[in-house]
C-alpha cells in the first residue's frame, strides 16, 4: 500500500509541476492523430468515438505504471526490461531483438508520418512537393535535436496544445453535432472498412516509445515517492486534454465532413470552415506543421532512448551511438516520406503499425510494474493489473485482426 502521499497541492502548484506529461501530450498529437481522427470521422461518423475514449484510459493507465516506475527506481522501462532477463542471456538477447526492432520500425514509420505531415502543411501553402520539404525539416529537426532543450520543448508543446484544444473544442461546440448519434458511438463497434482506422486511433494516441520516454523523463523530473501525487496529475490533466482534442476533431469532421473523401490539408480543413471561415486552410497547414514538427522532434529521441536503455547506453547526446540513432531515424524517416506514396495513407498506416507493435510492450510494462521485487509497496494493485491485462489483450486482438486482414487483402 503506498504511504506518505498526502500532502496536498494547490492547482497552482500542480500546473507549475507539469512537464512529462505534456511532452506525451505533444507526442501523440501530430498529423497522424488530426489526419486518423479527420479521416475517421469523415468516413465513419461518430461509430469510432468509444476507441478515442478507450485509448485514453489506456494510456492514462499505462503512462502512470511507466512514471511510477520511473520514479521509484529511478531506472528507465528499457533497463528493466533487460534486468528481467539478466540471467538468462539468450532470452535476454530475444527480448532486445523483439523490443528493440517494433519500437524502430515503428519509430521509423512514425516519423515518415510526422515528417510528411509537417511538409504537408507548407506544401499545402506554398505548393511544393512535399518530398522536397521532408528533407529540410529533418535537418532542422536535426540541429534541434542538439542544441535544443527538453525544457524549451515542454514550454513549445504546451503552447500548441493550448491552441489546438482552443481551436478544435470551439469548432466542435459551433457545429452542432447529434448528441443521439455522438452517445451511440460511444458504444464499441466497428464498422465494415473501419478495422484499420480503430488500430490507427489506438496506435496514434498510446505510442509503443512513448511509454519508454515518460519513464525516462519522469525519472529525471521528479525523485521522491511523494512525487507521484504531482507525476499522476501531471499524467490525467495532459492525456485527457490530448483524448479531448482527438475526439474533438473527429466529432467535427463526422458533423461537417460525413461522406467526403480526405486526400489533402485543404480537405481536411473543411471542418474549421465554421469557426475559421476563409482562414480555415491557413489555419489546419500550420496546425500540421506545428503538430507534425512538435512530435518529429520528440520521435528519434524515443527510439534512441529504447535503444540505449536496451543497449546501455548513455541516455544523451554525449554517447555518439545515441547521437547516431538518432540521426539514423531521422534519415530512415526522410527516406520513407520522400517515396511518393499519398501522405495521408501514409501517416494512417504508421499509426496502424504502432497499434500493431503496442501489445508487446504493454506486456512488458504490466510485468515489471506488478513485481513487489521491483516497485515494493508502490507495485501494481490488483485492479491495476487486471486494466493493464485488459488493455494487453484487446490491443492484440485489434491489432492481430488488422494483420490477418491486411494478409488477407495482399492474398486476393
């Protein structure tokens, strides 16, 4: 049971404290979630809505285990995971193989999406080819990458979210949507056609890295048991604004866009048209460059820390092997984006890969955050642990559809 976290906290206090929480926030929120959530919305209406609220609590539960264990370790999720194993070398090499090559491959196809969802932001205004622009950004990204701070970013991020929630939750209000159709879509169902979009929805918003960043991150923002009462408000306040925006966005395009065919930003910025009026297309270009650049920063950094926990590595630029992950993603990333494909098929199929890649690692976190030997009193509860099983199990029953039925496709 855990003790010594009474102390309380004005909301004052609790808003200065934030920070982790908000680099996840701003994670997840880039143009894979606007394009899913808008393409959703579009194609479905309202039917998907209960997995925007599912992989809210998911990742509400999930990000606390990887705080939490953080905190009390002080260790991250990735060095953990090799401790389970480190007696049993060969099982240990598997476990670095499997999670380290989802959380990659995943990391590159995530950053292929983000890269091109900032650049379809510019081209949209400027009209150049989007596999021209995905290089100099990730030059850019780049340079950030190393002269830039976590602090700064936490400070950026914020703004962003701040502006998109303002913007999206108006737009939502000013359309109208039907209450009877939006509480129907609250129940779980999907859709003929809608498999993909559900594992889009899951992947886009509980990021396999993510889990891998908070725990590092939380770890090195907060040391002392007593923390976890700032660490968990931190965690509820921001995803819930992130699950706030991605319902938001899908709400107004399934009351504005029902039955169009998303292709571009210009289409997509039909359901601001309302609030935004002619502004509507400036609006959503910079929103995806903003979105996308924001989670295009944090991407290789993920990966490197998965990698360098895996690896044991030093977690920070100083460690050239960290330093060229996170160059090597960023090449792996422009490579994918500048291939041709249509972007926005492109940046669904990556949420879609991380909701595929999700269940192994959700196994992992449950694991390690249930074992008293690890975490002691501040171990998983059983109910903790029945969510944690929980979510495990449906994601890799969404997730294994979407492979069967995609193999299926492929097969004719």
């Amino acid at each position: 049971m855990e003790k010594n976290l009474q102390k309380t906290y004005t909301f004052k206090e609790k808003m200065k404290a934030m920070g982790p929480g908000i680099i996840i926030v701003g994670s997840f929120l880039g143009p894979g979630t606007v394009t899913t959530a808008t393409r959703t919305g579009a194609g479905f209406g309202y039917a998907l809505l209960w997995t925007v609220v599912f992989s809210v609590i998911a990742t509400i539960a999930l990000q606390e285990m990887s705080a939490r264990l953080g905190i009390i370790t002080q260790k991250g999720l990735a060095e953990h995971i090799t401790d389970i194993f480190e007696e049993q070398p060969i099982m240990k090499t598997i476990a670095i193989l499997f999670v380290g090559g989802a959380i990659t491959l995943g990391g590159i196809a995530y950053m292929s999406g983000d890269l091109l969802g900032t650049s379809l932001g510019i081209s949209n205004l400027t009209g150049i080819p989007t596999n021209y622009i995905a290089p100099a950004i990730g030059v850019i990204i780049l340079i950030l990458l190393n002269v830039g701070t976590v602090k700064w970013l936490e400070k950026i991020l914020g703004v962003l979210v701040a502006t998109m929630v303002t913007v999206f939750v108006i737009t939502m209000v000013v359309v109208k949507p039907d209450m009877g159709e939006l509480l129907t879509g609250l129940i779980p169902s999907v859709p003929e056609g809608a498999l993909m979009n559900c594992v889009a929805l899951i992947g886009t918003t509980i990021v396999p890295y993510n889990l891998f960043i908070h725990c590092t991150n939380a770890k090195n923002h907060w040391n002392k048991p007593e923390d976890l009462v700032l660490s968990r408000w931190d965690t509820y306040f921001s995803i819930i604004v992130g699950g706030i925006i991605t319902a938001a966005v899908m709400i107004t395009a399934a009351t504005v866009m029902r039955g169009m065919t998303v292709n571009s930003a210009a289409d997509m910025a039909v359901q601001l048209e309302p609030t935004l009026g002619a502004f509507a297309n400036i609006f959503m270009s910079v929103g995806l460059f903003a979105a996308g650049f924001s989670s295009a920063v944090i991407t290789p950094l993920g990966v490197s820390y998965v990698l360098g926990g895996l690896l044991g590595w030093k977690l920070d630029k100083s460690d050239k092997r960290f330093f060229y992950t996170n160059i090597g993603i960023l090449l792996l990333g422009i490579f994918g984006s500048a291939t041709g494909f249509n972007p926005l098929t492109i940046i669904i199929m990556a949420q879609a890969l991380n909701g595929i890649f999700l269940p192994v690692v959700v196994v992992f976190l449950v694991y390690v955050t249930c074992s008293k030997k690890v975490l002691g009193e501040y171990a998983n509860s059983m109910w903790i642990n029945l969510v944690g099983i929980a979510i495990s199990v449906i994601t890799l029953v969404i997730g294994g559809s979407s492979v069967i039925s995609v193999f299926k496709s492929l097969m004719g």
